[in-house]
C-alpha cells in the first residue's frame, strides 16, 4: 500500500493513521509504503484518520488535499 497527501501548511502535531477494518498503521510522513495490510482483502475499505495531539497548537485553516492511495495486489 503505497500513499500520498498535502497540507497546506506545515502540521506539526498532527496524528495521522492508515486504517483498514480494525487495523491501524501510524503515518510519520505524508508519503510512503507499507506492507502492514498484507493478507487482507484489497476490497475492505481504507481510511485516513488525523487528529491534533492535545499539546500541539494548530490554524483552524488547515486543508489535507490531493490525497491518493495505491493498492498493489494479486489474485
């Protein structure tokens, strides 16, 4: 599983996860790979899950764009 995504201004604080069913994988850049979802069917939904940690101070404004997943698989 490969991803990608922008914020429109630098984040520091904020928390971001890859998630497919009760899976979850932490994201410590905005773009990388994993193998972590290998075994599980490429059909189940992924989702991207953000969220500020209690200490960080954020805009109000921020926008996460242009994000894109890959999911390379085999039958």
């Amino acid at each position: 599983v490969r991803w990608t995504f922008r914020t429109s201004e630098p984040a520091p604080g904020l928390r971001i996860w890859l998630c497919q069913a009760q899976l979850c994988h932490p994201l410590a850049q905005r773009r990388g790979e994993t193998l972590r979802f290998t075994g599980p069917s490429a059909t189940d939904p992924f989702r991207l899950r953000f969220q500020w940690s209690p200490e960080a101070r954020h805009s109000d404004s921020l926008v996460i764009s242009d994000a894109q997943l890959i999911v390379d698989y085999r039958q």
